[in-house]
C-alpha cells in the first residue's frame, strides 16, 4: 500500500484532462509528466484564490492530490493511497478505510508545499 497522486493513478479528473491535452496536442505537444499535474494544479488554487479573498478554507480536488490552503497560508496536499495487484497499481476505494490499513512508516499526508 503507498500513496501517489491522482495523476500517475488514473481517475475522472486525470482522465480528462489527458483526453483534452491529446486532442489539443495529438503528436508533438508539451510532456505531461507530474510537473504538467503540478502546473495543473497551480491553475487552479490561482483561479479559487481569485473568486474567495480569503484563502483558509480553500479546497481543490487536483491531479497531484487533493489541495487545500492553511491558516498559515501553505498549500497542503493529500495524495491517494493505492496498492500493487497483478503487477499495476490501483486505487484503493476509500482513502478513509485504506488509511486504517496502511503501514505505521507510511504517512497519509504528504508534506505541506512551502512557497519559496
């Protein structure tokens, strides 16, 4: 059992956006790797930072996890648990219980991402 972002394990929201870059960009376009997810996900808390003034409390479901901004402004990140089967790794179905189940030396929070 390990924790990964959305991105490298598949779902509605990865899934998508994959489908949108290749169709803009069927051969040739930019890489897409965790960085492309990380940009991704940068959009997105600018444009939640844009509609709420005040950003404690901010919430986004992205493709490096899920994100949310603190009381002291750091964006934390919260990635989603999977296990090996058959050789490829799969979600597991609920983060919550999976949890529970997960080895002590494993954590379910990721650090928080400092600015610099």
């Amino acid at each position: 059992i390990f924790p990964d972002s959305p991105w490298m394990l598949g779902g509605d929201l990865p899934d998508s956006v994959r489908e949108a870059a290749n169709a803009a960009w069927p051969v040739g376009g930019p890489r897409r790797d965790v960085l492309f997810a990380f940009g991704f996900d940068a959009w997105r808390l600018a444009a939640a930072l844009r509609t709420q003034p005040d950003p404690t409390g901010i919430a986004v479901d992205g493709l490096s996890g899920h994100l949310t901004i603190a009381d002291d402004g750091r964006v934390h990140r919260r990635l989603t648990w999977a296990q090996i089967s058959d050789g490829e790794p799969h979600k597991l179905a609920d983060a919550s219980s999976s949890v529970a189940t997960a080895p002590a030396a494993v954590t379910p929070a990721a650090p928080a991402i400092t600015p610099q």
